[in-house]
C-alpha cells in the first residue's frame, strides 16, 4: 500500500502551472527562495512629507485620478502577510485560494480602496511611461512562480485589500475614519497590532491555512462606501465585467465568476478558463522588446473586443452570500479534484459545514473553549409538575457534576439531536451550541461530500 500524498490537483484542466508553482515546493517541503519586494514610492512619499502638495497643485492630481494614491500615503509592507498570500495565488485562475474557495482582487476593489479611475481606453501608447507602467500591469504575473524572486508593482494595494477582508490579520485602526478619502487612506494614520501577527511568513502562513469563512469580509465597503468620493464609485458598471484588461502587449483577464461572494452573490461552479494553456503561455511571455513597430490593438484584436462589450458582459447572481449545504456539495465536490490539496489542517466536518453557511440568523456558536462545569440549566420542555414529582421521588435530571456518567437527554418530539452533556471537569472538551431551524435543511444532503 502506498502512504505517498498528491499535493494536487488531480485533474490538472484550471490548475495546469502546477508544476511551477511554489505550493508544490512548499508541499514537498523543499527550500523555496524568499521574496524581494521592490517598491518605487519611499523617496517620492519622503520628499512629499517635507515639501507638501499645494491646494492648486493637488487639485490636478485629483482631476487626473491619482489623488487617493496619495491620500493613502505611505506605510511599510508587511512581507509575511504579502509571501504567504502570493504563495496561494493562482496565475491560472487570478485568485487567491483559500480553504473555503477562492478571492482576489477585482476592478472594484482597486476603484474604492485608491480612488482609481477604471474606465477609458486601452493603453497602447506613451513609449516613454512603458517602462514604469510595464512594471506594475506585469508584477502578478511571476506571482506564486518557483522561481521568481523579486516582485516589484503596487503592493501597497495588495496589503491594503487584505487588511480590508482578513480580520484575523488587519490591524486595529485607533482613528475615526475620514470619508472624503478613499476607503484605502482608513490606514494612513496610527495603527495597533497587538491582536495580530504581523511580518511573520510562518504566522501568516498559519493563519491563512485555517482561516474561516466567517473571518473573511466578502463586502468590507458596502455600509460606508455611499459616502466615498464619488471617484471611487465611478466605474460601477465594470466592477461586475467579465472582460480583459489590456496594456500594450499585457493581456489578463478579469473574471468576477469565480468570486461572486465578493459582490454579494451565491457562488455558482464558474465556467471553463476563458484562454488556453498555450494562449495562456504565450501571453506571459510576450515582451515588447524589440518590437516598437508593432501594433498591439491590431494584435489583441480579439481581446479588446470584450472589454469595449463589458457592460455587456456583467456577471449576475443569486443574492446572498451563504450557500446552502446542495450548492456547497455540488461547488465542492466538482472542484475537489481541480485544487491543491490540504493536507495540514483536518477539521471537524460539521464545523466546516457552519462555516460555510455562516448565516447569523440560523447560527451561533462560540468561539472559545470551555474548560469549567458545563450548565445546561432546566430543561423546559419538561413540565414542572413533573420535574416536582421527580425531585420527591429522589430522582434528578442530567445536569453538570451530577453524576460521574455521560447523561443523554432528548427533547420529546421536538427533532431527533442528541444532546450530550459531559461531566464537568472530565477533559478538554469543546462545548459548542448551534440554534438551527431544522425544517430548513431537512433535504441537505449528507455532508459526507466535505474534503480537507
């Protein structure tokens, strides 16, 4: 018999880089080479903090659409939180993937968190800012590479979307929030990371591998972004597109199928990948060096079709972020063999179904351990003349440290759950209490379908 594990995927149709991926590395636990992180901005922020922008000047910025850039200011990266975060991102797909599905960063979340304008014209002109800009449209590109050791673009924006959505990794932010800036500048100003673990790849690495739905933030801007300037409500009608976003030779696309929750729809199975393996390999390796005659809208052709058609083309959905436990099983069970496995954490499988469900109105449970005597109190549903008869007869119901036995109590008629309360002081058992309206689920299917 043999005990070898497959990292994944084990059909390779989305996730055909797989065998350049850093998670194969990591997974077969060799050396993988730390990330450098270029950044362009320090000297220009360094010289802004001693020479400010004047009013005027500041004026024209904002017209141009690069106001919230600097309204955001300047702050250190966090390369723990950036390396483990590139380590799950998936070239093939443009997403992140999480253990409860995949995020990335779409065209609204660039709009709203720096204010920067999306809408217009394909880029193909301006030889003298390609340099500059051929750096920032390509960084993602050598993302997750396992090979790739300096990654250089506007990481600032990567950070600040995931000190947006990852609770368990945002600091806390110790001022009130200035509305006339773009949603991004909320951590310009003093922070605290007490709660949090910060510039630690193992850390975050931790974090990220058990993170739960619940502790992700699909809608992060939906109850203050009425009051952002209005730039960063601007290219509404794309934020749902699906289309290509093109720069000179760059072609990527931007697909919001695949991370409906973000827009506050049920996630559907996404359809197919929009290019091929080879298209998909020759757009990566396509550089324009050499090549100053070409005619790159005449070349992408094809692509910039779609994205002139994206209102056309806006991704639409069931409202409602939670799934029910048959779209859960069938999203599940149809990407299990196309995603790379996890094989560090096991959770319990009921845990893993409330998680995804993560409906207030149905759920509640703790998230800490009790470690004391368990008191269930009374039992209700017991009438009290008979708990009276009872106690004269001498015979007493289940309750904490009242017998050395595990007592089951059911509730008569009510739905076929076992309560259990174990003995107080027996071990480190973890307690948990779910209100669930059980008619609701009463066609779930098993949920035997859950893999970790």
């Amino acid at each position: 018999m043999s005990y070898d594990l497959h990292p994944g995927p084990m059909v390779d149709d989305v996730l055909f880089l797989k065998d350049s991926h850093r998670a194969r590395d990591i997974f077969n636990n060799r050396e993988v080479p730390k990330l450098v992180f270029r950044r362009a901005d320090q000297k220009f922020f360094s010289f802004l903090s001693s020479n400010p922008i004047t009013d005027n000047v500041k004026r024209y910025i904002d017209i141009a659409g690069f106001g919230g850039v600097i309204d955001s200011g300047y702050r250190n990266l966090d390369h723990g939180l950036l390396e483990a975060l590139i380590e799950r991102w998936r070239p093939e797909t443009h997403t992140f993937h999480l253990p409860f599905g995949e995020v990335t960063v779409t065209l609204k979340d660039i709009n709203v968190l720096w204010g920067l304008p999306i809408e217009g014209e394909v880029v193909s002109g301006c030889e003298q800012l390609s340099s500059l800009a051929d750096r920032i449209v390509r960084c993602h590109t050598l993302l997750a590479s396992n090979n790739s050791t300096n990654i250089g673009g506007p990481l600032y924006i990567l950070q600040l979307w995931a000190w947006s959505r990852i609770t368990t990794l945002a600091p806390t932010i110790l001022h009130e929030f200035d509305n006339r800036r773009p949603f991004g500048a909320m951590w310009r100003e003093k922070l605290t990371y007490k709660d949090v673990v910060s510039h630690s790849l193992r850390a975050c690495r931790s974090q990220l591998q058990t993170i739960r739905e619940g502790e992700f933030k699909w809608r992060p801007y939906e109850q203050v972004i009425g009051f952002l300037p209005a730039i960063c409500r601007s290219g509404i009608r794309s934020w749902q597109s699906e289309c290509f976003l093109i720069y000179w030779d760059v072609v990527e696309f931007h697909t919001p199928q695949r991370v409906m929750r973000q827009f506050g729809m049920v996630q559907r199975i996404p359809d197919p990948i929009p290019i091929s393996f080879n298209e998909h390999r020759k757009l990566h390796t396509l550089i324009r060096t050499g090549k100053p005659d070409n005619n790159w809208p005449n070349i992408h052709s094809k692509f910039l079709s779609v994205w002139n058609q994206r209102w056309e083309n806006v991704v639409q959905g069931m409202d409602g972020i939670s799934q029910t436990y048959q779209q859960a099983g069938q999203f599940m069970h149809t990407d299990s063999t196309l995603n790379f496995q996890n094989f560090e954490t096991l959770q319990n499988t009921a845990n893993q179904v409330m998680g995804m469900l993560n409906e207030e109105s149905r759920l509640h449970y703790p998230s800490h351990l009790h470690t004391g005597p368990v008191n269930l109190g009374v039992d209700d549903t017991v009438p009290r003349n008979l708990r009276r008869r009872e106690r004269r007869r001498g015979n007493v119901r289940s309750g904490a440290g009242t017998s050395s036995a595990q007592h089951q109590n059911y509730e008569a008629g009510t739905s076929n759950v076992e309560h259990e309360n174990f003995e107080a002081g027996t071990s480190h058992v973890q307690h948990e209490n779910y209100e669930l309206d059980h008619s609701q689920f009463s066609n779930a299917p098993s949920p035997s379908f859950f893999r970790v």
